[in-house]
C-alpha cells in the first residue's frame, strides 16, 4: 500500500497544466529505474488533470498505477493528483487530496501561480510520507481503528468479568461451607463448657 | 432579506378577482363592510383578518399539494416510477413553507407593531390583540404540522427508494445504478432530519380555524397564488433539501461522498456497541455485587463465630486450671479404682 507521487496542479480549462509542486517517493524502484518512472508520474498526472472537468474525482489505473485526481476549480483552479499502487483505499486518496489542496491555497497566494519554480511547499513531503499508512494519517480510518482495538479490549473485559462471576460463586459457596463449619466448632465449644461443670 | 409586505397587492387581487366575478362575492363583501364598520381602525383589522386568511389559504393548498406528493411518494412500482415530478413537487412544497414561514413571520411583526402602537388599552383592544396573537400562533402550528408531513412524505419516498433499488439491483444486478441514497436509520441522519427544515423557531401548539371565510377561497386560487411567491428564498431549507436532491440526482461525487458516509455511519455503529458493552459489563458487575455482599456477610458470620468458640475455649481452660484441687481429688479416686481393679485381677 505504497503512495508513489503527489502534486498540485494549476489546471485551468482547456488547457494546459502546470505543476505547481510535487513529491515522490521512488524507494521502492531501482536507481536507473527511477529517472523515467519519475518523469512518468509527471507525465501522467498533467495529462489526467487536463482530462478531469472542474469539481470532479477521478480515478484512473494504468498499469499498476492507479491515479486519484480531485479537479477543484474554483478562484484559483487548481487540482490535486495522487499515483498510488492498487490496494491504496480510494476514500482517504480523496480526503487528502482534499485537505493539501486546503493547505495549499491557505499558505500559497495565487501571485505565485505562474513561477512554479519559485513556489516552495514542503508540507507535501510531509503528506506523502505520513500518508505511506493512511490508516494512522487520515482520521477516520484512525477512529475507527482506535475503536475496534477499544472494541477487543472491552471483550476481554467482559470475559475477565465474566470469570470473576465463577470466581465469586466458588468463593459464596466455600464462605457457607467455612461459616456452617465455624457454627458447629463455635457449639461444640460452648457444649463442652456447659456439660463439664461438675469437675 | 428583507419582509415584504405584500397585502397592498394581494388586496389588489382579490379586487380584481371580485370585479371578474361580482356575484358570488357580495357575501363576502357584505360580511368586509360589517367587520369595517366595528372596531376603532376597522380597516387594518380586516387588513389582518385578510393576511391571515391568505396565509391559511396558502397553508391549505400546500397541504393539499403535500397529499399529491404523498400518493406520488407511496407508490412502489419499479419503472414507474416519477422523479422529475416528485423533485419537482418537492421543491415547491419546499417554497411555500419558506414563504409562508415569511408570512407568518411578518404578520406576527404586524401584530406586535400594532400592540404596541395602540395608544389607549381598552378592553376591546385588548381582546383584539390577544385574538391576533391566537390567530398567530395557531397558523405557525398548522405550518409546523404541514411540514412535520412533508418531511414524513420524504421519509417514506427515500425508503421506497431504497427499496426500489435493492430490487432494481435484485433484478438487473447493476451496481452501478442510481445513486440513490436512503437516510439509514442512524442517530446522525436522524437528528439532522428532526431539526425544524426551515431552521426558524416557529414550531408552536394547538389548532384551530380562524375564520370561516378562510376557506371559502378555491384550492386552485391557492396554486396560483402559492406558485408567484416562488420568488421567495430557499436559503434556509437548503441543509436538508440538498441531502434530499442529493438522493435524486446521478453524479460520480455521490461515490466519494457515499463511502465516506458509509464510513463514519460505520464509526458511529461501532460507538454504539461500545455504548452497548459498556452497559452490559455494568450489568454484569452489578450483579456480582450481590454475591459479593453475601461472601460478606458470611465471612462477618465465621469472624463472629470463631471468635466466641475462642472464648468458650478459654473459658474452659481457665475453669479447667483453676479446678485443680477437685482435679487432684478426682484423679486420686479414679487411682485408687484403678488400684483395686489390678489387685482384683
């Protein structure tokens, strides 16, 4: 479940698309593979921005490369794209797309659109390495995930609970068979008082 | 958004609608004249009779139009079925409420203005402005009843739509199909469905029928009349009648925004049933509680018990060291018998 690429796009209709800025993690190819696969993901992610109308998700495989594209339009245009492997989850692709689109327009003024070189976004890094695990990064599969270990724990629980149950039923009845035993020891003693009193 | 006050139109109207048909409005007109002639300013008493009888004529036709959509709604046929319609009708259902939400909001202003305009209380004012607060409230309660229905009728479509879907894909196996989402039955959909669908407070109590003349208007007068407020906003509606369009509407982002739906309506089922462990361990350990105050108590019996047999046992050993002259009498006997049975035998 590997993220190979992410970038910002500045897609405006019907035309070209420049990167804005990008990060790939290219670990996984060896060292003369990964020039033509770097430039692949480039390629692939201007041509897919150009094809996806304004406020649109696509998802694109080619390969076993599998694109996630959010087109937001909107002021500033942009679209974000994101080249994962397969078994990538599609959900947490999209809201992180999402929430760097957010970012980047809250850091990046729109002047710098047009010198992309001169744009300097270094929280996509960030993204790219905490989203390697989307369960941990994106925040609903982390609830859910804290909550199914609450979930195991709690069963635990209630199987501790329910041994405690037989414990204490073991314990009533050993503390009626000791108090019965301490009533006779208690009249044996008194008998043995009343019964011995002429010597 | 300003309130418009639009009873010099709607004045012009029925005006115009009585001059097309003078004969059967003579009664209504004989009955205008009596109300204008009672009261101190006659004329704005019939001008709020008037806005209030619009706006209950307006109320009657949306409810009407509320029962055509339920019907619409109600049926569970597969392909005949009739979303441009029911959408349709839904969103002027929609409008009037807003609309007459509006009304209602600026008769109640009217009426305030009035009561606080009125310079000397008489009784008779009094009455007057008690009976315009009554009138008030009792049209925002059958608003609120109107849209406690409609927001039923949409229950209903959204679940026969479901239904319908599971069939559909029963039948034809196509995944892929309309992205028709029902509500489920999870607390979130469910709160967000119970909150007011105009967003405004007015959601009051009893019923009643203000005036007789109120319903002496045709239903289609209402259609007409009903349809050129369609001007009015939808701003406030749009919360819940986008979650409702949104059922109805095709789109490839309902894929994006369903599963992540799915996904926190799973997050908040598996809250539930964490609630739901929770309760039954607390359950269970109240239940031990009891045996545990039984073991309890029995230990508190075998603490007492042990301690008096203690006692009686040192009772006896005091009375047994301190007997010890009877004691050497009576091994000294127990000897002697011992003695002559050995020289017996």
């Amino acid at each position: 479940m590997k993220v190979y690429a992410l970038a910002v796009v500045l897609a405006p209709p019907q035309k070209t698309c420049t990167i804005l800025s990008s990060a790939s993690d290219l670990s996984s190819f060896s060292f003369y593979q990964r020039g033509s696969v770097g430039e692949f993901l480039t390629f692939f992610s201007k041509t897919i921005s150009e094809r996806t109308p304004q406020g649109e998700r696509q998802s694109v495989q080619e390969n076993n490369y599998t694109a996630h594209v959010y087109n937001r339009g909107g002021a500033e245009q942009l679209a974000a794209v994101i080249i994962t492997d397969q078994e990538y989850p599609v959900r947490p692709a999209f809201s992180l797309l999402t929430k760097m689109l957010d970012d980047f327009t809250t850091k990046i003024p729109q002047t710098s659109f047009s010198n992309p070189t001169a744009i300097n976004f270094p929280e996509i890094n960030t993204y790219l390495q905490k989203y390697q695990d989307p369960r941990q990064a994106d925040a609903i599969m982390r609830v859910q995930q804290e909550l199914d270990e609450t979930k195991i724990v709690l069963h635990k629980t209630i199987e501790s609970v329910l041994e405690r149950g037989e414990k204490l039923n073991d314990l009533v009845d050993r503390s009626n068979a000791l108090s019965a035993q301490s009533k006779m020891f208690y009249k044996t003693a008194k008998k043995q008082n009343s019964c011995c009193v002429i010597m | 958004m300003p309130v418009q006050d639009r009873t010099n139109e709607f004045r012009a109207c029925v005006e115009s609608i009585r001059n097309r048909s003078s004969l059967p409005s003579r009664g209504a007109e004989a009955k205008q004249r009596l109300l204008q002639s009672q009261g101190k300013d006659g004329g704005n008493k019939s001008d709020f009779t008037r806005m209030a009888s619009a706006i209950a004529k307006d109320i009657s036709s949306t409810t009407i139009k509320l029962g055509k959509l339920g019907q619409l709604a109600k049926r569970k046929t597969l392909f005949d079925d009739r979303p441009v319609e029911i959408s349709e009708l839904t969103y002027i259902i929609k409008q009037d409420i807003a609309g007459l939400n509006k009304q209602i909001a600026s008769l109640q202003a009217y009426v305030k203005q009035r009561s606080t305009q009125g310079g000397t209380k008489s009784a008779e004012a009094k009455l007057v402005d008690e009976h315009n607060h009554n009138v008030v409230m009792l049209l925002q309660s059958k608003l609120a009843d109107t849209s406690m229905t409609f927001k039923d009728v949409l229950e209903i479509r959204t679940q026969n739509m479901k239904e319908s879907k599971d069939r559909t894909e029963q039948f034809m196996h196509s995944t892929a199909a309309a992205a028709s989402q029902a509500p489920s039955s999870s607390l979130l959909f469910g709160n967000t469905q119970r909150q007011d669908p105009m967003g405004d407070g007015s959601l009051l109590a009893p019923r009643f029928d203000p005036k007789g003349k109120s319903r002496a208007s045709t239903p289609s007068n209402g259609d007409i009349l009903a349809l050129d407020l369609g001007s009015a906003e939808e701003g406030t509606a749009a919360q819940n009648g986008g979650a409702f369009m949104q059922m109805e509407l095709v789109e490839q982002q309902d894929t994006y925004i369903q599963s992540r739906s799915t996904a926190i309506e799973s997050i908040e089922s598996t809250i539930a049933e964490l609630g739901q462990i929770f309760t039954q361990l607390a359950q269970m350990v109240a239940e031990q509680r009891e045996t545990v105050q039984r073991i309890d108590a029995d230990t508190v019996d075998i603490a007492s018990n042990v301690s008096g047999a203690q006692r009686e046992l040192l009772k006896y050993y005091a009375s047994i060291s301190s007997n010890r002259w009877l004691m050497l009498k009576v091994f000294g006997v127990l000897i002697v018998f011992f003695l002559i049975f050995i020289l017996v035998s």
